[in-house]
C-alpha cells in the first residue's frame, strides 16, 4: 500500500538532506533503457552513467550505504513517476526482497509521485521533481538555472540517443545539472520566503506547508 502525505512541520528530516538526481534517456518513447546519468550535491564533482536500470539501482545503493561520505540523499527526476521510475521498478524490486527492504509507492491522488525504500533504519526516498515544480525542465532552467539551458538534439523530431555520441551525452549531462541547479534555488527561495520550509513530495504539499509556516508567524 502507498502512503498518501499529509501536510506537517514546515520541513522532515529527510526533506533536509542534500539532493541527487537522475535521467534515463530510451530508445523513443517508452523504448528501451540506452543510458542514464545522475549527479548529487556532493563536495567536488560527482556525476556517473550508465546503460542498464540494474546498473543505475546499484549506484544509488552504493552512494546511499556507510561507504559513501554523504550517504543520505532525497533522489529526484523530472516526471520520474511516470517515465524514469519504471524503469527502475524491476532493479529496485529485485534488490528489495533480497535484502528484504520494503518499497512504499508515494501517492499523490491517483499518480505516484515517487517511492519510499525502507530497509531496518535506513530508508531511501525517489521523488517526482515534476509534481514539486509542474513544468518543463527547459521553462524551469530558463527561469531558475538560466545559465544550464537545456539543450536540444533533436529527440521531439525523432532524433535517437546515442550513448556513442558526445553531443548527445552533453545533452543528458546538462539535464541532470540543470534539474539539480533549479532544485537548490527553489529550495533557497522557499526557504527564505517562508521561514524555513523545504520543499515537499508535491507542489501542493509544499504550498500547504509554506502557508502553515506564514499562519503559524502571523499568530505569533
């Protein structure tokens, strides 16, 4: 069973840990996995790639466990709930009942907006950037990273990915980049705006919080 969020404090602590990201590009619509790529908010500079959803699975496991310096991570990708998470469905199912995690769907009405992974006290959440922020990544990045424009290779005209092609990784490169940039500078403005709240699985989750926060100041 999902959970379904209700609104809280201004912020939990897993809205407060640093944020990774990622992007799976596919062989046309719904098509075959060809290669992903994520990124997080990491001292120095932290991106990797790859070509299988297994391979992409093992990667968030391993920057999550006690290895890795920064191991606690909010995960996002941009309309991940109804593209790049599928994908990722199967690798994440497989790994959960080996290690006998329990994954959470996270609902927003009918739609999922992401899941929540829970293995003893660790627990691992992959959020929707899309129901946070409901735009494209280009119109985002305009407004809030417009020195990381999206750039374009011609997919919407039928274009296919080319793992093998430098221009073409540039361009997934850039998305990951760009999405993790408009993240922080949302993340700061809301902050700053509405003492302190962070955001939220959804935008009107994060809207609700940002509003108590603003009530709760004006009663004081």
């Amino acid at each position: 069973m999902g959970y379904r969020l209700a609104a809280g404090r201004p912020f939990s602590r897993s809205d407060a840990k640093p944020y990774a990201v990622l992007d799976i590009e596919t062989d046309g619509l719904r098509g075959p996995l060809l290669y992903w790529t994520a990124t997080c908010e990491c001292p120095g500079e932290h991106f990797q790639d790859g070509t299988t959803a297994d391979s992409l699975w093992a990667w968030i496991i391993k920057h999550e466990s006690r290895e890795h310096a920064n191991r606690d991570h909010v995960w996002w990708a941009h309309n991940g709930g109804e593209y790049d998470f599928v994908y990722l469905f199967e690798s994440m199912k497989v790994d959960a009942a080996a290690r006998e995690a329990v994954i959470h769907p996270v609902m927003s009405g009918e739609r999922m907006i992401g899941a929540r992974i829970t293995h003893a006290k660790h627990r691992i959440d992959i959020r929707d950037s899309f129901a946070l922020m409901p735009a494209s990544l280009a119109s985002l990045a305009a407004q809030l990273s417009p020195e990381l424009p999206k750039l374009d290779i011609g997919l919407a005209r039928g274009v296919t990915f080319d793992p093998a092609n430098a221009e073409h990784l540039a361009y997934a490169r850039r998305d990951v980049e760009a999405l993790l940039a408009v993240l922080q500078r949302f993340r700061a403005i809301l902050s700053e705006r509405f003492g302190g709240t962070l955001p939220s699985w959804s935008a009107a989750g994060t809207a609700l919080r940002a509003w108590q926060q603003t009530d709760r100041k004006s009663v004081v």
